[in-house]
C-alpha cells in the first residue's frame, strides 16, 4: 500500500474522522481506478484544509484532547483548521504552570487573560513582574473593575498606586 496517500489519510483524519475512516476502508478494497479518483479527492481535501502549499508547512501532529475547562486560554488550530478550544480547569493549578515562548509570542497577553479571569472568581495569584508590563493594565480599570483588586508590592492592597510607581 502507498504510505503517501496514508500519511495524507492520517493527516485528515483529525478532521474528518468518520468520513475519512470510512473512505480509508473504501480505498482499500476499491479497484485501481476508484483509488486514483480518492486520491485526487483527498488532495482536493488537503489544499482546502491545510492551504494550496500544505507539504511546505511544518509537520503536524495528530491533535490530542483538549482542555474545555473553566479558564479559557484560547483556541487549538490543526493546520489553519480550529479543532477545540484549551483552557484550564481549577484542579490544574495545583500543579505547576509555565508559560514559555520566544519573545513577541503572547506570553504576557496569555497572563493578562488567565489573571483577569482568576481575579473575576477571587481566586488569588502572585506574578513577578521584572519587566513591569502588568503596568498596562492600569489602563483598564475603568472598564475591568476587578483589577483593582490588585494587590502591589508587598502583597499590598492598591488601587492602583503602587502599580504607577
């Protein structure tokens, strides 16, 4: 069997799972001439998905299962495709949390989003800020009441002063 059309199949099957199962069994056992029409059909189907030059993009891996949970971080893509969203739920932050990236990759916006929401349930955090980018958030009080539930340095309850300094 042709381990390229497969590996086309694999890609697709995250998906279109019950379609793409179900015309992998079909191609299997169809004659020559059935398989090269499913071929043109799964590369119709790859271009619509992934884009006109999806074997240039980088390697993508088959989808795990995705976090629903209460504190929503964003959404997964599977190629340019959405698949679910990832969030976490109360029990996760028990364990450690990291969030790394190169710079200019969303870190601190990912922070500002997962902190606002900790601070609408009152659930309590702690940040150190040695590049004083929390400083921004000033800026949307007005609009975000919970912010000035914010404490400053030294575990200090502020509105906000100890934040502008």
């Amino acid at each position: 069997m042709n381990t390229d059309i497969e590996e086309k199949f694999q890609l697709l099957n995250p998906l279109h799972k019950h379609h793409i199962d179900r015309l992998w069994k079909y191609y299997q056992t169809t004659t020559k001439e059935n398989r090269e029409y499913i071929e043109k059909y799964v590369a119709t189907l790859l271009i619509r998905n992934f884009g006109p030059h999806f074997e240039d993009k980088t390697i993508l891996l088959n989808p795990s299962s995705f976090s629903n949970g209460e504190f929503k971080l964003g959404i997964s893509l599977y190629g340019d495709v959405p698949v679910g969203e990832v969030g976490l739920n109360r029990i996760d932050f028990i364990k450690q949390i990291g969030i790394f990236s190169m710079t200019g990759g969303g870190k601190t916006n990912l922070a500002h989003l997962l902190a606002l929401q900790l601070l609408k349930k009152e659930i309590p955090f702690f940040v150190v800020d040695w590049k004083r980018s929390w400083r921004n958030l000033i800026s949307l009080r007005t609009e975000i009441p919970e912010l000035d539930k914010l404490g400053g340095v030294g575990g200090r309850r502020s509105r906000g002063s100890d934040l502008e300094t």
